[in-house]
C-alpha cells in the first residue's frame, strides 16, 4: 500500500482514499469526585445484593464491568485513522467495503457529532465515527455516492453511556 500522511482533510493513499481525519478510539468523559462516589457506592450496593441473593455469575459480571470501565479510565484513548475510500470505510485497522453498509445517519449535535452506519456484518452491525471539526457537508456528499443516508436520532445505549459518562 502506499504511505499515509496522518491528519485532517484529504490525503493520498494509493490514489484510493476520498477523505480521511483521525478520531479517538472512545470518547473521553470529564468526571469528578462526585461520579466517583456514585460509580463505586452503586457497584458496592448492587454487589451486596449479588452477594446476599447468592446470585455470584450477577456478581462476577458486574466487576468485570465495573473493572472495563475503570481500565478504559486508566487508559488514554488510541488515535484512530478513519478513511472513506472508493471501495469502502477503514476505521483504523478495520476495513467495511460499502457492500455491507446499508445506510449512515449523523446526528450533529452540540454534545454528539458522529456519523453512524448500518451494517450487514454479523460482529459489529452498527459503527459510529466522529467527525468533530471536519467539513461535514464534504463527508455526507462523499458518503451520499456510495450508500444511501437515512434520519435516526442518536442510539439509545449511546445516549445513556454519555449521560453516564462511561
């Protein structure tokens, strides 16, 4: 393959790439003292009813969540490259050829600037990329040529995991 230059806008990249930024893996979340203190007084409440309805697979489940969210915590976010090509979305090191996209949506939002996609791929049937401080009119006529563009709101999960910020 040919060589990349990371960054905004477009680059070349074997005369294949349309457009392409960088994004973080998951989004980074501002969190205080105080959602602290709810995190682990939740975790500690629901595991002691775990513990007292002898319901221990509840339990092992919970702390291994509890235990994801801390690690992602401790963890600064990888730099991803996202890149529409002729033949297809590249997500880092993931390839979708648009055969098996069916449709995206973005919802351009103060909180949330994300372009979301429908799959046919069993393993990850919905994408989401963000596209903060790109030209999202460039990005939607781009996309526009090679899949159609439905309207949904943002996804529910996604809603309730920034709200939680986790």
């Amino acid at each position: 393959m040919g060589e990349a230059r990371w960054g905004c806008g477009i680059i070349e990249y074997m005369d294949n790439v349309l457009f392409s930024w960088e994004i973080d893996e998951y989004r980074i979340h501002a969190r205080g003292r105080r959602w602290y203190v709810l995190f682990f007084g939740l975790v500690g409440i629901v595991s002691i009813y775990a513990i007292t309805s002898a319901n221990f697979l509840f339990l092992f489940i919970l702390l291994m969540i509890a235990g994801i969210i801390l690690l992602s915590i401790k963890h600064p976010p990888r730099k991803l490259l996202v890149s529409i090509e002729q033949d297809g979305l590249r997500i880092g090191g993931e390839w979708h050829p648009w055969k098996n996209i069916e449709y995206f949506w973005v919802v351009n939002e103060p909180e949330v600037q994300s372009i979301y996609f429908e799959t046919l791929e069993t393993l990850k049937p919905h994408l989401c990329v963000s596209f903060h401080d790109q030209d999202i009119e460039k990005i939607t006529n781009l996309l526009r040529k090679v899949t159609r563009e439905e309207t949904h709101d943002e996804p529910f999960i996604d809603i309730i995991s920034r709200v939680l910020r986790i």
